[in-house]
C-alpha cells in the first residue's frame, strides 16, 4: 500500500476512479486482515469469515475495474445500473460499513445508515439512484473526500512514520528541553513545545499522548504538577498539533479539496489561530507554575541547545525539504515524497542516528504509516456515503435553511449550535468525518449568515478537533490520564480550563477575519496584539495569577478584560485596555509590596522525590532524563 501510492505521486496518478478504488481495496483489505471479527482470534489473526469478506469486496470494487469502459461511457442518472451494478453497489456500502465499524468503532457507520433510512423513506430517493449515486460515479464513495485520503493523507501519514523511525521525535523533545526546561514550570512548557511540533507531524491526537506524554507526563509530575494538570497539558498540546502549520491533520486537505485553494493558503489561514491557541497553553502553564510555586528543571536533566543544534540539524532537514516545496509551489505530495525519501538519508549522516537505518525500520515505517492511514482511508469511505446522500437528496439545503431560521439571523447563535454540533460529532469518530458532516450541513449556514467561507470552515474544523479534550467523551484526555493515573473527570475539567483560549479562538476569527491573515498589514497587526493580550488574560485570570496571586475581584476584570479585547470594535477594545490595565497596575503594586511564597512546589532545581499519584500507591521515579539523541 506504501510503495503503490508513493509511486503515484512520483510518476502521476490514474484516473480518479480508479486511483480512489485501489486506495480503497488496500484499506479494506487490510482492515478485514488485521482487525478480525472474532477478536479473541487476537489482531492480524483472520479467520475464514475475514478472508470471505476480502473477497467479497475485491469483487465488489474490481467489477468497476473491469467493466471500466461501460462505466465511463455510460449516462449517470440516464442509464439504469444493471442487476450486478446494484448487487455491487449494495455489497460495498455494506462491507464498508462493517470495516468502519471495525476500525473506528460504530459513531459514523450509524450515521450513515441513518442518512440511508431517511434518504429511503423521507429523501425520496430508491434503490437504483442510491446505487448510481454512491456506487457508479465520483459523488458518492469514490468522491473528493476519498481521493483526499488517497492523494494528501497516505504520504503525510508515511512522512510522520519515516519521521518517527529516524528520530525525529526524540529532536523534538530534546529541542525542547534545551528551549524550555530551565525556564518556570519548564517540564510542562516541554510538553507544549514537543507535543506541537510532533502532533503537527502525526495528525492524530492520541497518537501525540501515547508518544511524547511517555516522557513529559512523568517529567511534569516529577517537578511537583499535579497528575490532572499534568494529563490535561499533554491532551491539551497534543489535540492542538492538528491546527499547527506546516502539517497540520488530515482534514486540513480535505478543507483545501473543499475551498479549491491550495494547501499553503490553508496552512496560512491556520497560522494566526494556532499562534493564540499555544500563546494561551503556554501561558496557561507558566501562570500555574508560577501559582504553585514550581521552578524548571535542574541542569543535569537539560542537554544544551548548541548540543542538540549540532548533534540533530540533519534530522531538520526533511522537515526543511517539505517547506522549501511548499514555499516553492511544488504540490503538497510532491513535496511530503521528498522529504519522506530523505528521512533515513539524513539519519545516516551521523553516526548517532545511523542506527536507524536498517531494511527492518524501514519497513517497519512503511508499516507504521499504511496501518495508520487505515481509520482515515475508512472514515473518508463511509463519510462518502453521508455526502453522496446529501447531494442526492438536497437535505444540505434543507438543514442550513432550518439552522438559519432557528437563529433568527442570530450570528452568535448559529455559530453556538455549531460548535455544539462539532464537539458532539467528534465524540464519537475522527476530525475529518466530523468535520465533512459538518461542512454539508452546517458551514454553508454560516456562510449564509455573512461569515467568511474561511472563517466558516476553520471554526468547523476547530470544534471537530476540540471534542478530544471535551468530557465526557474526550479521548486525547483518557489518554493522557492513564499515563497520569489520574482521574478522568479531573483531568477532563484541567484540560478544557487550560484549553479555554481553544474554545474562543473560533468565535474571535469568525468576528475577526484579520486573525486569519486576511486583510491590510495594519489591520492584521492590530488584530493580532490585541488577540494574544487577551488569551494571555484569559489564561492567567482563570489560573488566578498574572505578576501575583490574583484576587477574586482581579480574576472577575481580567475575564472582563479578555472577553473585551476578544471581540472587536473600538469600544470593547477601550473597555478591555481599562480593566486590564486596572488589574496590572493592581499586581504591580501588590508585588512591590511583597507576598507571601506560593503553594508548595520544589526549589529552584529540585525534583519531588514522593510524588504519588491519584490510585498509585508507588512514587514516582526521580532518575534524570537520558541526555542526547542517541
């Protein structure tokens, strides 16, 4: 699966039909393989049922294949699909279903047979023009969606493998260890800084958690956070590696297929947005650290920037190809080819990480980058058959016309019933589904009620990511806690405080199209500054220090202060430079005249030798970090 669709972007792709349906035989093949129906056969063990399932959808994909000539001269919608044709179309939307189920569990399949009862009953639609629709043509399974799985995700998600195989990612963590290790709260600022960087490449939050919170869940409990607070920094850096430039998730090309722009103007919409998402994270962990009285990390656990810079520059260089294509005008693929293709060469120019090199992580990559594109492949599939359904039946239009009429030309409150619609979806399956939903039936109300065709898509895309730090279903959270071993409701309530500024950004850029980069030099700048001085404030106000402990009349105008700056106009610019100006004045003083030390927390340069953890009887290990890329 690898090797073909790395070959297609090196020497052009076949006709989209067929070029979407051997993606899709590869990922349904290998779902029915590695993910059984019987699972205590235990994974990658197929039974006779799983091989009959394979076959099955080989013939049900393969048919198109060799009766193309019919199927490209043929008059959809004119034309009746024959016998076999509907046999066919019916097998397949049910294998996919299946697989889907298997792979990402039962959130979007029974969505899309919902979509397929009320298209039946209600839509109008019969058997016949299902099958044209979802089955014969490019609208349906085999529509943009999918060929932005097959064209964009594979290579992208190859990249991050090869990436993580030639230690990229322990670049990352050094990097930032040597950046923010020293600094107050240094172990939580490393878990923001590597978690962007290396979430930025993988695509998937979870995946974030389970790689780099090994390491900086532990090192921030070590240094006297809390386990709640320590799981919801990771859950909170890593979901956000989904909306940080240069790579951003999976759905970021899908909203570029969407919007007929190139994936460079979507990664420059994106950029002001995840400035104000990390600023606000970041500053969320310092105020807290600050707080509680907790210092960085002693020398001996810090390599040094000059070390890590000259022992790990040739691991940047993939990272370094990938920009300079994009910055260049070369394709997205194009440019992910290369710099995949040059990961292990660039591994091996030093013996440090020469190790790597070997035909097993080689394949091992290869492998770690197909099993990992499956969920996507599948979800894009069955979000197909969602969208194809819509297109059939103009519910799309139906929906946005009920969402506009509920709002009563309320802005605000069409943009509240999609952030809820957004969160709900992205519970129960991945952004790119979730955000697909939501572009057919909730995006173009926006647009109808004024907002910018950009601003309308990033906020959807926004909310579908969020979800992963939103209780009760908040999977980039369960992650985190179990390395913590701490509750999970805790640990839930941590991450949506420190991820608030998240939970604005959307609504500030919507109000705001500058923060998006839209717009003349001044007025962008302007946008910007007072953006972050308001995620700043909102941080600090809801973790009650700023210079000093912060009183509650100080926390009350700080919220105030971010809320008015937030939203634009020139008299709630004038009321938020008021308070905020009140409330640090206020702190001056109060830290002129001296405070008492904060909670806790080790000394400058100590460790917490007996930390537990919630449900842990066991403290902490206190060993240093192994220095060094090696």
């Amino acid at each position: 699966m690898a090797l073909y669709h790395m070959g297609v972007i090196a020497f052009a792709p076949p006709e989209a039909m067929i070029f979407r349906g051997t993606h899709l035989l590869f990922a349904i093949t290998l779902v029915f393989l590695i993910y059984p129906l019987r699972t205590g056969r235990g994974a990658s063990n197929p039974g006779p049922e799983d091989w009959a399932v394979v076959a099955l959808s080989l013939w049900a994909v393969g048919r198109l294949f060799a009766d193309y000539q019919w199927l490209v001269f043929r008059m959809p919608y004119i034309d009746d699909p024959r016998p076999m044709d509907v046999a066919g179309g019916v097998l397949l939307v049910l294998l996919i279903l299946e697989a889907t189920r298997r792979v990402i569990g039962w959130a979007l399949p029974v969505t899309a047979v919902a979509f397929l009862t009320w298209a039946f009953f209600f839509g109008g639609a019969t058997l016949l023009s299902l099958v044209d629709q979802l089955y014969l043509t490019t609208e349906g399974i085999f529509g943009s969606t999918l060929g932005v799985s097959a064209g964009y995700v594979v290579i992208f998600v190859l990249f991050g493998a090869f990436m993580e195989r030639s230690g990229v990612g322990r670049l990352f963590m050094d990097f930032a260890l040597a950046l923010t290790g020293r600094a107050t709260g240094g172990p939580g600022k490393v878990a923001v800084v590597s978690s962007s960087l290396f979430g930025s490449v993988s695509g998937s939050a979870v995946a974030n958690v389970m790689v780099t919170g090994q390491v900086t869940i532990p090192l921030m409990k070590r240094s006297g956070f809390r386990a709640p607070f320590a799981a919801g920094v990771e859950a909170v850096s890593s979901t956000g590696g989904q909306i940080m430039p240069p790579i951003m998730g999976a759905a970021a090309f899908v909203m570029a297929e969407f919007l007929q722009v190139s994936y460079l103007q979507v990664v420059t919409w994106a950029a002001g947005p995840a400035l104000l998402y990390y600023v606000a994270t970041f500053a969320a962990v310092h105020f807290e650290a600050k707080r509680t009285g907790l210092h960085g990390l002693p020398d001996d656990e810090v390599p040094r920037l000059r070390q890590v810079a000259t022992e790990g520059w040739h691991l940047a260089i993939p990272l370094i190809i990938i920009i300079a294509g994009l910055f260049g005008g070369f394709s997205a693929p194009l440019s992910a080819l290369v710099a995949t293709l040059a990961c292990f060469p660039a591994a091996a120019l030093r013996r440090g990480t020469r190790h790597t090199l070997s035909l097993a992580n080689l394949g091992g990559a290869m492998m770690d980058g197909a099993r990992n594109t499956l969920g996507i492949a599948m979800a894009c599939a069955c979000a197909g058959i969602v969208i194809g359904i819509i297109g059939l039946t103009g519910v799309g239009i139906t929906f946005t016309q009920i969402v506009v009429d509920v709002a009563q030309q309320s802005l605000l409150l069409a943009l509240l019933m999609t952030m809820v619609a957004g969160i709900v979806l992205g519970m129960g399956m991945p952004t790119t589904p979730a955000y697909i939903v939501m572009v057919a039936l909730l995006v173009p109300a926006l647009i109808t009620l004024g907002v910018v065709e950009p601003a309308a898509h990033l906020f959807a895309f926004y909310f579908a990511i969020l979800s992963a730090i939103t209780p009760p279903v908040a999977l980039a959270v369960f992650a985190a806690a179990g390395l913590a071993k701490s509750d999970l409701w805790a640990s839930g309530m941590a991450a949506v405080k420190i991820g608030a500024a998240g939970f604005i950004v959307p609504f500030m850029f919507v109000y705001q199209p500058a923060l998006l980069l839209i717009g003349d030099a001044g007025a962008i700048a302007l946008a910007v500054g007072s953006a972050v001085a308001g995620a700043v404030l909102l941080a600090a106000s809801l973790h009650g220090y700023l210079l000093a402990r912060m009183a509650l009349w100080q926390r009350a105008a700080g919220l105030t202060a971010a809320f008015a700056l937030i939203v634009p106009g020139p008299v709630t610019d004038t009321i938020g430079v008021l308070c905020a100006a009140a409330v640090v004045v206020a702190q001056m003083l109060q830290r002129r005249g001296g405070e008492p030390r904060a909670l806790g927390g080790p000394a400058p340069g100590k460790t917490v030798p007996g930390n537990t953890t919630p449900g842990s009887k066991e403290p902490m290990e206190s060993k240093p970090l192994s220095r060094g890329l090696g």
